[in-house]
C-alpha cells in the first residue's frame, strides 16, 4: 500500500483500471457461467425448482413447470399449489405443510420422495427430492427441488406384480405338484397340491426333508429308495431327471407318483434352487389295472362268446384274437385260411379281396377317426351258396391316455329276420294286388250311377218328369261330377297300386307330342275362360315324333293343369310350353297363382301327400295325383321337377326321351268314355 503511494497519479491509474479490468473480465465470465448453468438446468430432463427462503421463486426449468407447475405459476410455491393435488404413493392426500419443498423452507431435506399429482390436464407418479441450502452466517438462503417423472416406472412395476399374482395363482392351483426349495432344501414355494401331496399346510410347511422323514419310498419293483436316491437329494446334487416313478407310503395312504427334477443355479455354476414337479398317478394305475381286466375278460370272452368275435390291432388293423365261429365265417369266405393260429397277427385286408374298397374298411377308419361305435347293418353275404345276413358293430377299446388300442368287431347273424321282412314285402305285394282289384269292384256300382244319370237325362229329355225337371237336372249333374270325382280317386288309386306291384304297363306308340298337348290345351279353353283364367300354349317346334302312351300323357297333362286351375285366382295366367331340348322334349306348365313354400318342394310328389292338409283347403284332391304324373314320367324314361316362389306361381316341367318304338302297342284301355268324358274326370276337382 506504502509502494502504491509513492507512484504518480498515472501509474496510479494504470493499476486501477487494469485492476478494473479483470474484474470486469471475471464477472463477464461468471456471467458467462451462470447462463451456461441456468441453460443446462433448463434443458435438464428432470424438473430442478429454485425459491428464496420465501418461498418465491427464483429459477424454475421448463420440466419443473410440466411436472408439478404451470406457466402460469405464480410468484411462490403456494401459488403453484393452487393448481394441483399432491398424494402419497399409498394415495393419501399429501397437505401442503408435509410437500418436500415446503418441508424444504423449514430446513427439512427430503429424498426420492414418490408423489401422485393430479393436475388439471393429466396425472402420473413423480418422484421429488428438497434441500435447504444455508450461507456463510448460516442462515437458510435457497431451497433447491428436483422432480422426475416416474409414471412408466409405476405402471411397469404394477403390471409386472399383477403378473406375479396372476403366475402364483396358476402356479397355487395347477393340476401338478410344484416346489422350489433352497440349497438347505427349505421351501421358497410350494402349490397347493404340493401342499396335499405332502400333508401339510402351508403354514407348517418349512423343510423338505420333513415329508421324506415322515414316509418310505419304494420304486416300482417294492424295493425301498434310500435317502440319497430321493428326489431332493438327487437335485441338490446336480442331478436332472424326468418320470422317476416311485411309490410313497406315508402314515395315512399309499401313493403312486411320478416326479421331476432340475436344478437350477447362479452365474458362477453355483446350485441355488431345486424346482420339483410331482404327478399323483395313483389313479391312473388304478385305471390301468380295470383296463388291463377288461382285455382279460375281453380274451376270455372271445373265446367263449357265442356270437363271433375278433379284436384288431390299432393301426394296422392285424387280427389279434379271434373266436370259432368269426373263423368260420372267414374260412367260408377264404378257403386260403387253415387255422385260427394261422391268422393271428394276418392283416384283416390281406385275407379279404379288394377289403380297402369295401364299406367295412370305410366302417374300420370312421371308428378310428371319430372314436365312436360304428355299425353296418343287414349286410349279404353268399356262404356255401346260401344268402346270409349280418349285422356288423365296430367298437374302439381305450387305454387310460384315451388313445385306441384295438378295435373289437362283433358279428350278429340277422338271417332269420331278414328273410321275416322278405316274406311280409311279398304279404304286402299281394295286399296291393287284393286293393286292385277291390278298386276294381269299386267301379261297378259306379258304372250303374253312370247309367242312371244317363237314363235321368233320357227321361227328361224325352218330356218325362216335366214337373221336377229343373231338380232331376242339378241332381244328375251332382251325381255325374261327384261320379267323376270318385272314379278319378279310384282310377289314381289302382294305377299307383299296378305300378308297385309291376303290372302296370304303357301302350307305346309313336306320336306327335306337340299336337297332343296343344289338343288338350285347346279343349280347356271354355272352362278357364268360365273361370277367368287366361290359358296360353306355345311351342318352338311344330313337331316332334316320340314313343308315348296317348292315355297317360292325357292324364299327365291334364292333373299338372287341374292343380295350376286349382291355386290360381281369376285374371291370372296358365303357360303350357313345348320345347325341344337336346335328346329331350320338354312339356312344361307355368303358372302364377299362390306358389309352394320352399320347405313343401321335396314332398309334392310323395303318395297321399298335401301341401295344404286344411279341412278348409281352397281346392279338392286325394294327395295322389302328382305321385302318379311322376310314375307315369317314370315310366316313359323321364323325370319331372318343380320350382316355385311362394306368392308369385309355380312351374312344372316335364322331360321326356325323344325315342321311337319299333313296333307299336295297338292295344288300347277298354275304357269306353270319349276324350270329353276323360277330361271330366281328370279335371273333377275343378269342375263346378
């Protein structure tokens, strides 16, 4: 200080102002510094809060204001508190006395406090730790806080223990036996069939070494297990090992169980854990033991059973065992076969000609596939010329595991009441022929209400029974419709009856079928117009020679019209198309009355069968009459089929052969009645 006197008024100043300088300089650079760190802290990914020992706040980063602040912070940390609600992790409310930078201004420090923030645009978990930083003098200056956002952390921790319950709950009550123990052999986690298996409770469970002093165990010959060769010992040894099957009598009951062993250990190769997974078999060999007497009974069956019997191998279909009689049976089919010693262990197929093609080779593999009882029933078979029935049932046999281990066939010899059915379709034959001719018996007290309608319609023709001819007239015309009508039903019925027994025959002849439908067509015009129906027939072709009987395809015709007539209101209309397809002729009939339901469609051509079965159905008729068109087209080598839309019509169609007959049948039906007289009774049901 002395030397700085003694300089002059310039070097003076030439040290003050260099002296000013570097202090300049110095406070530049902690200027400098002090920016550097306050962007550093704003960029921290953890919030950092800085607050006077008020409370106010100095320095607050941009992750401190998303955390637990908003922009619009305020002054002081109470300020901030107005916008949130802090709780513990537990999810009590945390006051504001007890948050860590408040706790912080009363010279408190906190350390990795973890909090649950409810702010108004989202929660999640933080984690905050306050100090309080004190001057030279000791006096409490600055607190600073510093946040992080653990939320992730939280909800991987709480997803990661709702597995771990969720793993112990499957681990508690899997089927299977589960332990873990130490290298002392102490239980870290036993299931609760462990728990039974051992019989203890969980709570009393400690040492594994408890359940081996407390029981004996033998292997599967008897001989007893010593203690080095149980299963613990063998896994704290180092020992891995699967399906140990030993028996274990302990004080109350005698088990059969199957054990597993791994040992597990640390990075060093050190042992730490044995995990144990035991099976109670106790059952299953019991299973086994009913199993293995059923085959026994099964033997002793096939051998004295009086039915014939074989057992087959699985899968190869190899004859195992069987009995005399199923023996017989084959050596009659294959006179190859010399003994039943012979045959055992022969494949079933190489003793059968072409047997994979067969039905019971189909009937073997559908038992395999579905493991169910199969059966074939009344197959024929010729043995020493005779003709033979059998009734044939396929049955799998089990093992424990449900796998199939055999097959046993059981052969039930259903001749006698084969040949019962034979006799009574022969009984049934001849009723049908007795109902034709009963039919036929029918027919002449209708003949004489033909003749007597006639001799009505002389009389009054004649001028005889003037008075009452008005009446004598309506009464003749009933007896003649309702004659009609009878005979038709009669007609229906002995021609379905001739052709189930076979007698009903065609009188072929080669005819033009066009002109034969457009005739019929034709001769119905007056009664549909009477009725208000519109009927219309059209062709794309003005000829077509085919082998027909005349009178049947009449009545073919005139049914499939009568029941378009019959479901048809006035104004509609009747198509009845010919046309010409491929090796065919078809004759169809098309009309858009009411329609047929979809579910009636299968049945419309069944004898006695009615769409309508109502007492009160819109129109006459047996039931009979499409039964008969079908026979009848049948019969010609044709087929018939329908479509309808229910509510829009129907459309029948008919196709017939386009073949001709060599030498024509010349022989006509002795019926008497004109082509007038036959469109009466086939279209009775109409008539009015």
């Amino acid at each position: 200080m002395g030397n700085f006197e003694n300089l002059s008024i310039e070097q003076r100043y030439k040290i003050i102002f260099d002296e000013n300088q570097k202090l300049k300089k110095r406070n530049q650079k902690i200027e400098e510094q002090n920016t550097q760190l306050l962007d550093i802290i704003e960029n921290l990914s953890e919030g950092v809060m800085f607050a006077n020992n008020k409370g106010d706040f100095i320095n607050v980063n941009q992750e401190a204001k998303r955390l637990i602040y908003k922009s619009d912070i305020g002054i002081n940390i109470a300020d901030a508190f107005k916008n949130i609600e802090v709780f513990d992790i537990l999810g009590n409310q945390l006051p504001y006395k007890d948050f860590p930078s408040v706790r912080a201004l009363r010279g408190e420090k906190s350390k990795n406090v973890k909090i649950f923030v409810c702010h108004p645009n989202k929660e999640y978990f933080a984690e905050i730790s306050s100090t309080p930083i004190y001057n030279a003098d000791g006096d409490l200056t600055i607190i600073v806080s510093c946040f992080h956002d653990i939320t992730e952390t939280i909800n991987q921790s709480r997803e990661i223990e709702k597995q771990k319950k969720e793993l112990e709950a499957i681990i508690e009550n899997i089927a299977d036996s589960i332990a873990i123990f130490d290298d002392k052999g102490k239980y870290i986690l036993a299931n609760k069939t462990s728990r039974e298996l051992s019989l203890s409770s969980y709570g009393s469970l400690d040492n594994i070494s408890e359940w081996y002093n407390t029981s004996e165990f033998y292997d599967t010959y008897g001989k007893k297990i010593d203690s080095e060769n149980i299963p613990a010992n063998r896994v704290m040894r180092g020992e891995e090992f699967k399906n140990m099957r030993m028996i274990v009598k302990t004080p109350s009951k005698t088990l059969q169980i199957d054990v597993n062993g791994t040992p597990i250990y640390d990075s060093n190769g050190k042992f730490i854990l044995g995990v144990l997974c035991s099976r109670d078999m106790t059952d299953y060999f019991k299973h086994e033991e009913i199993i293995r007497s059923r085959y026994e009974f099964l033997n002793r069956m096939v051998n004295t059973f009086d039915l014939p019997v074989a057992r087959l191998s699985y899968k190869d279909f190899k004859i195992v065992d069987i009995n005399r009689k199923a023996f017989a049976i084959i050596e009659l089919i294959n006179s190859s076969v010399k003994s039943i010693n012979k045959i055992k262990g022969c494949k079933i197929e190489d003793l059968f000609e072409n047997f994979k093609k067969s039905e019971y080779y189909k009937c073997l593999d559908e038992v395999l596939k579905d493991k169910k009882i199969k059966y074939l029933n009344k197959k024929a078979l010729t043995l020493n010329g005779n003709q033979v029935y059998f009734n044939i049932i396929c049955e799998p046999v089990f093992e424990v595991n449900g796998k199939i281990r055999e097959i046993l066939i059981l052969i039930i010899d259903v001749t006698p009441e084969i040949k019962s059915n034979i006799v009574m379709e022969k009984a049934l034959k001849v009723q049908g022929e007795f109902l034709v001719n009963i039919s036929h018996e029918l027919k002449t007290p209708l003949n004489v209400i033909f003749a007597t309608s006639q001799l009505f319609s002389m009389y009054c023709n004649s001028g005889s029974l003037d008075d009452k001819k008005d009446s004598i007239i309506k009464y003749i015309a009933s007896i003649k419709q309702n004659s009609y009508r009878l005979s038709k039903i009669i007609n229906n019925i002995v021609d379905l009856s001739k052709i189930e027994a076979g007698f009903y025959k065609l009188n072929l002849s080669n005819n033009n079928i066009v002109e034969i439908v457009e005739e019929i067509v034709v001769s119905l015009t007056n009664l549909t117009e009477s009725k208000g129906l519109n009927i219309i027939f059209d062709t794309d072709l003005e000829e077509n020679i085919i082998a027909c009987d005349i009178e049947k395809i009449e009545r073919m015709v005139l049914n499939l019209i009568s029941n378009a007539i019959k479901f048809s209101d006035r104004g509609d209309e009747i198509l009845v198309y010919v046309k010409n397809e491929n090796k065919f002729v078809e004759i169809s009939v098309k009309d858009n009355g009411i329609g047929i339901e979809e579910a009636h469609l299968d049945m419309i051509f069944d004898r006695f069968r009615q769409v309508d079965k109502s007492l009160s159905r819109n129109a006459e008729g047996t039931g009979i009459g499409l039964s008969l068109v079908k026979s009848i087209v049948e019969l010609h080598g044709g087929n018939i089929y329908v479509e309808s839309e229910f509510g829009k019509g129907s459309k029948f169609t008919v196709r017939l052969p386009k073949e001709k007959v060599l030498y024509e049948n010349m022989i006509y039906s002795s019926n008497v009645r004109g082509h007038d007289e036959n469109i009466k009774i086939e279209l009775s049901d109409v008539y009015s």
